[in-house]
C-alpha cells in the first residue's frame, strides 16, 4: 500500500508524532514495510494450528500460597495522626 504525503502527515497528527519533510519518506516506507509483514502473516494457513499463550511449552513454577507476613494493622494506624476505631481519617478532597 503506498501512502502520499498528506496521509503520512495526517497518520503523524493523529499518532502525535512530530516529523519534518525529510522523514516523511522514511515514514511511508516503514508503514509499507509493516503492512507488508501484516499482509503476508494474514496468508498463513492456520486452520489446523492449535492457539498458544507462550512460543515454548513450559510452565511457571508457582510457590506455595501461604501469608509471610503478620497482621500489620494495629502498627499501621499508630502511624496515623487520626483514626476511628480501624479506619484511616484523612481530610477532605472533594466537596
């Protein structure tokens, strides 16, 4: 697909890219170049391939779920300059 000029700019505006004359070609050829790519992935046959979520067939070692860390409540509001019973009181932000 060929681009003209003022696609290539209008493209530019919208992806909120700043290029000068001299880039604009540079531009137009890189967008070929990726639509190309698109265009020839879109061929592939893969009616028989089975979707995959990683390109190897590994999966991800996984710890144990278990709590590492006590209850840090009582800690966190001493902290605070005010609190009502296990609530956190801050100012207001919005009327």
């Amino acid at each position: 697909m060929k681009f003209n000029n003022d696609e290539i700019k209008k493209i530019a505006h919208l992806a909120r890219i700043n290029i000068n004359e001299l880039e604009i070609g540079q531009v137009s050829e890189k967008l070929e170049g990726i639509l190309g790519l698109i265009d020839q992935m879109t061929k592939v046959n893969t009616d028989n391939i089975e979707p995959m979520a990683h390109a190897l067939d590994i999966t991800q070692p996984l710890r144990e779920d278990k709590v590492t860390e006590g209850d840090i409540r009582e800690k966190s509001l001493e902290l605070s300059k005010e609190t009502n019973q296990s609530l956190f009181i801050v100012p207001r932000v919005i009327e």
